[in-house]
C-alpha cells in the first residue's frame, strides 16, 4: 500500500485507522495522533473491567455449588 493518496489534488497522508488518524480529508485529520492510541488502550481496558469482574463472580458461583454452599 502507498503512504500516500491524492484527494481533489491534495497529496495526503493515507488513512490507517481511527486509533492512528482521522479519516476526513485534510491536513490535520491525517496527521498520526499518538493521543488517539492512548484513548483506544484506556477504553479497552474499561471494557475489560466489567469480564474480569464477571469472570470471578462466575468462579465463586462455580465453587460454591461444588462445595454444596
């Protein structure tokens, strides 16, 4: 793939994704944002929260009816 694509005869930067740059054709959308990384990192991990947390309750559930409560 290239680095770059022309757009109404602007050169600019491709677009590699929301976590990197924007999709909008001009300058500063395309220009890579390490911010949007950090962003997608921290959203992930609130995400995963919530399975961490499922994923004990779902243990201490297990365990409990092995051992009769």
């Amino acid at each position: 793939s290239k680095d770059t694509e022309s757009i109404d005869g602007t050169e600019l930067p491709v677009y590699r994704g929301h976590l990197v740059n924007g999709p909008e054709p001009d300058p500063e959308s395309r220009r890579p944002d390490p911010v949007r990384m950090l962003i997608g990192f921290l959203a992930a991990g609130e995400r995963e929260v919530p399975c961490a947390w499922m994923t004990r309750w779902f243990r201490d559930v297990i365990f409990a009816f092995r051992i009769g409560f």
